[in-house]
C-alpha cells in the first residue's frame, strides 16, 4: 500500500480496481501507468482534479 500524497498518512481504503480513497483527508486516488491522480468529491459528488497541487515526484507511486 502507498502513503496519500496529501497527508503522508497510510489510511487508505480500496474502492475499485484502481480507486482508492484516503480517510483521512477525504480524497479520491486514482492509480493511472504507477501514477497517481487525486482528486476532491464535492458536495454535489463532482470530481475536481488536485493534480497541480503535486509534483511528479509526489504522484508517483512508491509501493
Ligand atoms: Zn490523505
């Protein structure tokens, strides 16, 4: 399992083949080519990408 890129924390649950979701910061993960995409649900259950938030580096996955 990996760490969040948002809040280095390790509670994260599986959602889906690739989907992961972190409790702690109530973010959605998406795995994509050992990458991570990560994503805010709002209120209206929309995604907003966070994305420009990380660097390379942050986003890619370190098992
Ligand atoms: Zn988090």
């Amino acid at each position: 399992m990996f760490v969040c890129p948002n809040c280095n924390g390790k509670n994260i649950g599986k959602i889906g083949a690739r989907h992961y979701y972190c409790w702690n910061c109530f973010i959605e993960l998406s795995v994509i080519h050992n990458r991570l995409a990560i994503h805010q649900v709002e209120s209206d259950g929309s995604l907003s990408s966070l994305d420009d938030l990380f660097t390379e580096n942050e986003r890619r996955i370190q098992w």
